[in-house]
C-alpha cells in the first residue's frame, strides 16, 4: 500500500515497468522488519517525481519498522 502497487497485485512482475519493478523490489526487501538494509541504485532509471516519493517512503518504512538502511545513489539532488 505504502508503494503504490495495490493497482498491479494481479500483473506478473516481468510486464511492470522499470519504476514499478523498482517499487516492488524495495517492499520485498522490506518484509520481514529487516534490521538491515542494504539497497543500491533502487531509484535508478525512475522518473524523479517517483524518486522522491520512493525515498519519502523508504525513510517512512525505516523508522516505522526501527530498521537502519543504507542507500547508495548517482542523484546529486
């Protein structure tokens, strides 16, 4: 729900886009209440609206969860 991908639960993962792809990859790395996360790039190639949106989540999900996440991008935003 937190990444917006309630609209694609009965499309297979292979025909999503690149962004959605991204999406749902972060929130499997987020099930389970991780302690650690490590995510690499995981707004690469995503438009930058959905870029923000993606880290505003991500820093939503870490302290919800109480889970230190180390994020590694290009954006010099």
């Amino acid at each position: 729900e937190l990444l917006s991908l309630g609209a694609y639960k009965n499309i297979r993962a292979g025909v999503l886009s690149g962004g959605n792809k991204r999406k749902m990859c972060v929130g499997m790395a987020m099930i389970g209440n991780p302690e650690v996360v490590f995510f690499d790039e995981p707004s690469a190639g995503v438009d930058p609206i959905s870029r923000r949106y993606l880290w505003k989540c991500l820093a939503v999900s870490a302290k919800s969860k109480n889970t230190a996440m180390v994020l590694t991008t290009h954006s010099m935003n």
